[in-house]
C-alpha cells in the first residue's frame, strides 16, 4: 500500500504550486524538501551548494527521504535532481506514488527566469542549457516516474485532478 505522493521533475515544472494544490484536494500535508533542507541547515539551497557542494546537497535529499520513509498521507515536493540516485528512486516508489511533472524548456525558461536561488542554472538562464539538462535528466525522471502528467498552459487545479484521477483509477493500490 502506498500512502504519499511524491512529485519529481525538472525545476520549474510546478512541483511546488501543484504539490499545494494536491494537498488541498487530498487533505495531505504538504513537504517541500528543498525548503525542509534549507530549514534544517539553516542556509539557502545556493548558499549550500557553494558552502558545501552538490554531492553534500545530494546527500541531504536522501537523508530526508529516509527520515519521511514511515510517514503517511504527505504531498511531497522533491528537488529537481532528487530523482538522480537510484536510491531515492526506491525510498519514494516504496513510500508512494511517484508523479514526473513535465514542461517544455521555454516554459521551464519562463518560470524560472527571474529566480536567483536556481545554482544549476547560474549563469546558464537559457533555452539551450535548460535543454541539455533535461536529455541528460530525461531518463532517470521517466525511469522514476509512475504518474507523467505535463504541465504546460494548465492550472495546478487541472494538474491535481488529473493526478488524483490517474491515481484512482490506475492500477496502483493507493490509500486515501
């Protein structure tokens, strides 16, 4: 039996907004893991990686996982290379659903633009690399993915029916 829900996907492709929507509609808590490693280690997720480094942000994400592994009835909010590590892979599709927002890479663009705290796309706020990184991110997220439901010119309420209705009445055993 699975309990929670756990949205993956590239950055800027509503994880947050629709997790929000999706707690409403489920009556779930909801769990940023961005926000509840920012929170725990006292720094923004920028601040982190250039205090620490990726591989130790990456470390956190599966530690947190970890620590979520018992909880039940949550709308989890994973960071956009949380899907990266096998590891995390199993501890979400063990503990829950597991639903890939997808965007096109001018939507993601559009989202994320004006957003300073993106340390990936430092530098790199454009098309062409938002592009590279989705082929080379492309395939762990479809791997990890039980849900896939795109995102682009929907509102998060259209996006958290049509999960809960993939839910319902697909062929994953699920509480309620």
């Amino acid at each position: 039996m699975k309990y929670n829900i756990y949205l993956i996907g590239f950055m800027g492709t509503g994880k947050s907004t629709v997790s929000a929507s999706l707690a409403r509609l489920f009556g779930y808590e909801e769990i940023d893991t961005d926000i509840q490693i920012a929170s725990q280690q006292n720094q923004s997720i920028s601040e982190i990686f250039e205090s620490q480094g990726e591989p130790a942000f990456r470390d956190m994400e599966t530690k947190l996982l970890q620590e979520l592994a018992g909880e039940k009835h949550k709308i989890i909010s994973c960071g956009g290379g949380m899907a990266m590590r096998k590891e995390n892979v199993a501890l979400m599709q063990q503990n829950g659903v597991v639903v890939l927002l997808t965007a096109k890479p001018e939507t993601i663009l559009s989202r994320v633009q004006q957003d300073k705290g993106r340390p990936i796309l430092q530098g790199n706020m454009n098309v062409t690399y938002i592009c590279e990184l989705l082929q080379q991110r492309s395939p762990f997220y479809q791997d990890a993915g039980e849900i896939v439901v795109a995102t682009d010119d929907r509102t998060p309420e259209e996006i958290a029916e049509e999960i809960k209705k993939n839910i319902k009445f697909g062929k994953i055993c699920f509480d309620f």
